[in-house]
C-alpha cells in the first residue's frame, strides 16, 4: 500500500538519459535503485545496437525486464514445489524415526 500522500516526497531520476520525477515514500533507496537497474537494463540493450525509435527501446527494455520477472516467478515456483516435496519427507523421516525408538 503506498504512504499517505503527505509523507512522499518527489525526486529526481535519470533513465537512458530522460530525467524524471517520482513520487516516492520516506526511504527513496528503493526507488533509485530500480531506477538505476532499468538505467542499466536500457545502456545494455543500447549496446547491442537497438537504437533508434525511444518508444521502441522502452519497450525493448520493458520486455527484457519482464521476461526476467518471469524467470524469477517460475524459479520460486519451482523452489515453492521443492520446499513442499522436502517438508513431506521430513514428516515422513520424522515419522519413521519415531517409529524407531
């Protein structure tokens, strides 16, 4: 949920050269550091020669990010399915250990 609008304040942020103003809450580290990441997400992708068109960049940009965002939900899915798989076999070592003694 975001801050109450008295408690943000505005800064400024550059991304592929464009300055912009955000809105953020009391601590800004969040918001300079995806500002920074997208700023290099977007110099990487310039380097392989995607110049031209801005609005196709940002797309380019936005795409290449999702698709990381993307990876990242399938890899916590997997490790969710893992973590699941492990607690059932504990409770079943468990099981077998009382078992035992």
């Amino acid at each position: 949920m975001s801050a109450p609008a008295e408690s943000r304040r505005r800064i400024c942020v550059s991304v592929g050269g464009i300055d912009l103003q955000l809105s953020v809450d009391a601590d800004e580290s969040a918001a300079v550091s995806v500002a920074a990441y997208v700023n290099r997400v977007f110099n990487d992708m310039e380097g392989t020669g995607n110049k031209g068109d801005s609005a196709k960049q940002a797309i380019l940009v936005a795409m290449n990010i999702a698709g990381e965002l993307f990876e990242c939900r399938e890899r916590l899915r997997q490790l969710e399915t893992r973590f699941e798989d492990l607690k059932v076999l504990s409770s079943r070592i468990s099981v077998r250990i009382d078992a035992a003694v």
